[in-house]
C-alpha cells in the first residue's frame, strides 16, 4: 500500500510511504525536514516490519517539541498498517 501522511508539529510536510500486505515497509521518502536525518531513517527501516518500526519509533521527542519526524513516521505506519488489515478483512 501506497500512502501519503502529512505530519504536524514536525519541520517535514509530509512522509510517502510504502507498506506490503506483509507489513514490510519496502520505501519512506520525507517531505522537508532535516536532509540526512530523513534519509538515514528511511534507509534503516526498509525491509523491517512496520510494528518493529512502531515500537522502536513511537514517543522519540525533538527537542521541546512533542513529537519528531520519526514518531511522526510510527503514526504514519500504524495507519497503513491498519489499512492493509482493514483491506483484508473486507476482502
């Protein structure tokens, strides 16, 4: 699945990302943010499990802010990850 989330409270706009119906994330691209931090996350996690991804990303804070790219990005996977599973279940 193919997706775009856009984010809030974060210097990115938006994360396109792709999750198979295996929950293997197989491609994250941020829109705006920090240049190499964005790259370096989005290579580390292709090929991981998406709820892997959650768990090791969910709550991650920058600086004074509540939330972070990569929270942002666990939010964004937890919502297709869901979608794939409703997709599923509905045939």
């Amino acid at each position: 699945m193919k997706a775009v989330y856009h984010t809030h409270g974060t210097c990115s706009q938006a994360i396109e990302l792709e999750v198979d119906d295996n929950h293997i994330v197989q491609h994250v691209n941020f829109v705006g943010g920090c240049s190499g931090n964005t790259q370096g996350i989005s290579m580390l996690v292709r090929g991981q499990k998406a709820e892997d991804v959650i768990n090791r990303l969910q709550g991650i804070r920058c600086g004074m802010k509540n939330t972070s790219c990569p929270d942002q990005l666990s939010i964004a996977l937890a919502e297709a990850v869901r979608r794939i599973d409703q997709n599923k279940a509905n045939g």
